[in-house]
C-alpha cells in the first residue's frame, strides 16, 4: 500500500523536493550573506556607538526576499492542502478508479489509513524544513524587530507551520471526500483554511493563555500627549501602548495610584486642577508646560498592561499547533467513517 | 445449492430514488453467468453492492457466504471489473501488474505476464493512452491474476467495438476454462450473453423474472402458433409469458416443463434473445408474476 501511495504520489513529491531545493540554496546563500552582516553590523553597533542608524540600515537588506518569503510560508500549507489534500480521494472518486482500488485484497479503512498517514507526515515534513530554513534566515532580523509575537512573524516561524500544513492537508482531503470533485473540493479546503486562519489567530490565539499584568511608568509609552479622547470631547491625558521587546502586549490603561482605572472625566478633572494652561487648550502651552504637566501625571498615574511575555513564545507555539494537530486528527476521523460508510 | 451471490430483499436508495429494490435471487456456483436487462434494471447497482463498493439501504447480500468485502482475505476472493473498466491513466501497464502484485496476496505473477504478452500491450505504454479495448483488457487482467474465486464484470464490454468485444470474451472465456472460476457478467446485450454463458439472470425494475441454465430455459419456452383459442383453456403446467391474438390466430410464448402434445400448435424453439425480450416486454407490461427461478439441475 506504501509502494501504490508512492507510486501515485511521486510527480507531486519530486515537484515539493525540487521547490524545496532551490528555496533552500536560494535561501542558504543569502541567509549566511544576513547573519554576516549581522555580525558586522549590528552586533558591533555598541562599540561603533550608533545602534539606530545599523539597525534600521539592517533592517532594509534582503527586502526582496522578507517581503517573499513570510507570504511563502502562509502560501505553502494552503497549496499542500490544494494540490496534495483536495485531489487525493476526489480524483479516485472522479475517475473511477476507486472502483479498482477499493476491490483489490486490501481494506478501504486500510488504504486511506497509508495514504493519510504518509501524505500527512510528507506533509509535515516540507513545512517543518521549510520553516526551520526561513526561521533561521530570518533570525539576525527577528533579533533586531523584537516582534515575534506579531502576526505575520508568530505564524510565519516556527513547529506552526507543520500544524497548519497537516491540518491543510487533511482539510482538502475531507473536501475531495466530501464534494467528490477535485476542483471544487480544491476551492472549498483554500477557504476553509484561510476562514480557520483567521478565526485562530484573531478570535483564539489571544485567549489561549491569560495575559501577565505588569504596571509601568505613564513615560515608557513612546507617544505621550494631552489631546481629547472619544466621544467625550474633553481633554485628556494620552499614552500609546508601550513596546515590550518580543512581548505581545494586550492592553494598556491608565490607572490611579490606588488602583482604579483612570476614567477620562477623573483624567479630564486631574488635569484642570494640575495643568489648566493644558486643560483648556490655551495657545500659553509650550514645552515647558507640557513637560511639567507630565511629571505630575506621571507622580500619580501609572500604566497597567496585560501582556503575554516573550518566554511564552514556545507556549503559544505548542497550543497552536496542537489546535492545528487536533482539527487535523478530528478530520481524519470524518474522512474515515465518511470513506467506509457514506462514500458511493 | 451453494450460492456464490445471494441477495434477499435487498435494495439501495440515493435520497428518494431507489436504484434497486426487493432484490431477491441466487447464483449458483461454477457457473459463468449472464445479468441481463434494460439501463436502469439495477444490474450496476446489484453487482456494485456485490463487491462492496456500496451498502446496501435494506435486504441483506452475501458473497461466498460472506458479507461482502468483509475483510481483506474475502476482497482477495473475488475479482471485480468495473462498469467502462477504469484505470489509472498516468500509470504504465506495468505499474499496474506491480500495484496488482502489492495488493493481493494471491497474485499470480505468470498469469499477469502471460496475458499482456498475448494481447500484446507495451508494458511501458501509460494506461491513459491505451484503446478502450485494451483497458478492458488491463482491468480484466487485474481482476483474473490475484485468482479469484468468484469474477463479477459490470458491463465490461459495454464501450467496445465488436471486434475487441470479441477478444474481450474470448479472454474471459479462456481464464474460465483454464482456472474454473464462478463469473457474474452484466449486459445489456443478449448476443454478449449467448457467446459466452451457461447461465441467464434476466432482471427488470431490480425483479428477477427469470433465472436458469441457459440451456434449461431453451428447453422449456415456445412459441406456439394455432387457431385462435380462449387462453383459459391452456394445460395448467403451461405458463404464458407472451401472447398475441388475432382474429383467426393466437401466438403465444409458454414455458413448460412437459412436452406440448397438442396437435393445433406449431411449436418453434426460442433463440435466447427471444426468451429475454418476452421477459422483459412482460415487466414492462407491468404484469408482475412472481420471480421465477429455475433450479439448477
């Protein structure tokens, strides 16, 4: 049954072998170019003493290839769940051939149990190599962004990719067996993962664990301002949510000495009595106000966050692609009881 | 009597249409036999069921005294070749002996070669370029060399020309001879039938109106033609299938066991395409009789 799956499968397997080289010769010689620069550069920035200017100089190399390769890594399971998913059982089914296969000495439960189990390991196979190759492309960088949290860098790194590559596949397997037509089943299993995508990571993901909260100084936001806030119209005191290097960070409020959070109207009331030069919008207010007014916000407000640390990167690795794994496994499931009970 | 196929009250439905229903028949052992009736009669659905590609919606079906496909070893028992003989397209002929020889245990390596040296197929030629006579010809070598015990054939010759019809035959015929193998042959064409089977299924809305030996059922149907007489006044041991009356004369088609000793008639023997057509314009004259099977004698 191997020998049959391989036999069936090895134009689509010399095709990901051949993708895969070229990516990774492309990827090998421009990645050490990366690292080497990083070490030239960046890591040296201290002595040379202009962090800024190499960092952001660093972050503009290879732009070609950054801009490629993060929509490499989201293309690739959808094209895995496509091209090795979709057509598996409903090609059989549309030619007929599952006529020939399923009356030979061997068990339906069988032949579906090899071809799923051996597609799906291939499967987690290229996008596990796929994404070790990019993750270690990108690394010098993601050292310098800090961001690895971030959508975009979260999903495009990391043991994700084999979740979301296994999950494809099956996906486009249940839509052959489903819809019993390649081109259909190939149309519903791209939607379908790009629906379930999305769902994760903007509806799950930021629920998977309960935020840590940590309180920090008004002044650590990088944009500070007094300026009036929704529907109130009212001025009031306002920071942007300050970085935490390869943190996600949640939320961030405003929030009294003794605990509360700071409503615009208490902000609003504070600032007429600490600063009404600010407070009323007088054209008197200058840089010196504006400094003096800080220090007073900040001698009695703080800035709560709820943020998830950068050392639950692995956490939020694991559970997401066990949800992957896991969907991925409950498909299987249907795809078994569908092919020996409910298929012709 | 040990059936190779016995059905009982079976039938299979998709949503409200029923493909086959109250199926009840028997096919003995050792025998090649014919499955004939109109498009639509559930011959497809009947021998799919068979093989275990489909579950039946009620009615129980059992295949060498099992239910079919009931495991790997029973899969390995009985040879299939599907309706338009599929294949798979982008495999070579030989990639084809070689997943034969993976999958079944069985697999009579010798047998596979033999039969595509004599055809003389390119064991390098893909699959999806062969004629449609030659494909059957690959699935039917499929379906003899992992040895069955029992061959089903849904309408296996169906697309073909006459002349790859013919050798089609010649070469089930052949594997008949040689490993004696019970066969089940569908077919809506009474001459394929009568080249190469001994025993006859005729089956119309998923109805069996009549099984037999061949041979038996020849010897018991005539066309009688005399005088115009009331049909009441028949022998009782002479069931009428056909009748058609004139004003001076009726023509009947009778199955009788005895022989006829009326001096009034001239009796005339069948050919088998007769017998078949004057069960089915019957069924379809929606004169339900009770199926009729003949024993096997």
């Amino acid at each position: 049954m191997i020998r049959l799956t391989w036999l069936q499968f090895r134009v689509q397997a010399l095709i990901a072998v051949v993708a895969m080289a070229i990516t990774a010769l492309v990827l090998a010689v421009t990645g050490a170019r990366l690292a080497h620069l990083y070490s030239t550069s960046v890591a040296t920035c201290t002595v040379q003493g202009d962090c800024d200017t190499a960092t952001n100089a660093f972050r503009l190399h290879d732009q070609f290839l950054q801009n490629m390769l993060g929509p490499l890594l989201l293309v690739v399971p959808g094209l895995i769940g496509i091209f090795w998913g979709a057509p598996l059982i409903a090609r059989e089914v549309q030619a007929g051939t599952f006529r020939l296969a399923w009356t030979q000495s061997v068990s339906r439960r069988r032949w579906l149990a090899v071809k799923l189990g051996s597609l799906g390991l291939a499967s987690a196979i290229v996008a596990g190599l796929l994404s070790l190759i990019v993750t270690w492309w990108f690394s010098p960088l993601d050292r310098v962004n800090a961001n690895r949290f971030s959508p975009g860098v979260f999903d495009e790194r990391g043991i994700v990719i084999i979740g979301y590559a296994v999950f494809a596949f099956v996906l486009g397997v249940t839509a052959g067996v489903l819809l019993r037509r390649t081109l259909p089943a190939m149309a519903m299993s791209l939607a379908l993962f790009v629906g379930v995508r999305l769902a994760v990571t903007y509806l799950i993901r930021p629920h998977l664990v309960s935020p840590a909260h940590t309180s920090v100084p008004v002044t650590s936001a990088t944009g500070l301002g007094f300026g009036s806030s929704g529907s109130s119209g009212v001025v009031t005191f306002i920071a942007k949510t300050p970085r935490i290097p390869n943190a996600w960070v949640i939320s961030s409020q405003i929030v009294e000495k003794s605990g509360h959070l700071a409503s615009t109207a208490v902000l609003h009331q504070f600032l007429m009595t600490a600063c009404p030069d600010i407070a009323n919008q007088q054209a008197g207010a200058n840089q010196g106000t504006f400094g003096a007014c800080v220090a007073k916000v900040s001698a009695n407000y703080h800035l709560v966050l709820a943020y998830q640390p950068a050392n639950r990167y692995w956490t939020f690795q694991w559970y997401e692609t066990a949800i992957f794994v896991f969907l991925a496994f409950a498909l299987a499931g249907l795809c078994f009881w569908w092919v020996s009970n409910r298929l012709t | 009597m040990n059936a190779v196929l016995e059905a009982n009250g079976l039938g299979k439905r998709y949503g409200r249409r029923w493909a086959l229903s109250e199926c009840t028949l028997a096919i003995p052992p050792g025998q090649v036999v014919g499955l004939v009736g109109p498009n639509g009669a559930g011959k497809s659905t009947l021998l799919q069921l068979a093989v275990g590609l489909l579950a039946p919606t009620a009615g129980t079906i059992r295949v060498l005294g099992d239910r079919p496909a009931a495991s790997p070893e029973h899969l390995g028992r009985v040879g299939f070749v599907a309706q338009d003989t599929p294949v798979y397209e982008s495999l070579s002929v030989a990639d084809h002996l070689r997943v034969g020889a993976w999958l079944n245990p069985g697999w009579d390596r010798d047998l596979a070669q033999r039969r595509i040296d004599q055809l003389g197929l390119d064991p390098a030629q893909r699959a999806g370029k062969l004629s449609g006579g030659q494909r059957a010809q690959l699935a039917l070598t499929l379906a003899i060399a992992k040895r069955p015990e029992f061959l089903i054939l849904d309408e296996p010759v169906a697309s073909l020309d006459p002349l790859a019809r013919r050798q089609f035959l010649q070469g089930l015929m052949e594997t008949v001879a040689e490993h004696g193998v019970s066969v089940v042959l569908s077919s809506h064409l009474v001459a394929d039938i009568e080249r190469v089977c001994d025993y006859l299924v005729v089956l119309v809305a998923s109805r069996v109106q009549i099984a037999g030996p061949i041979d038996d059922l020849l010897a018991s149907h005539f066309r009688l033609t005399g005088p115009r007489r009331d049909l009441n006044t028949l022998p009782a041991s002479q069931e009428i299938i056909e009748s058609s009356q004139t004003d001076r004369q009726s023509t009947l088609l009778v199955r009788t066991d005895g022989p006829i000793v009326d001096p009034a008639w001239t009796v005339e023997q069948l050919d088998l395409e007769d017998l078949v057509l004057a069960y089915m314009g019957r069924a379809a004259a929606g004169e339900r009789a009770r199926p009729r099977i003949v024993e096997v004698h």
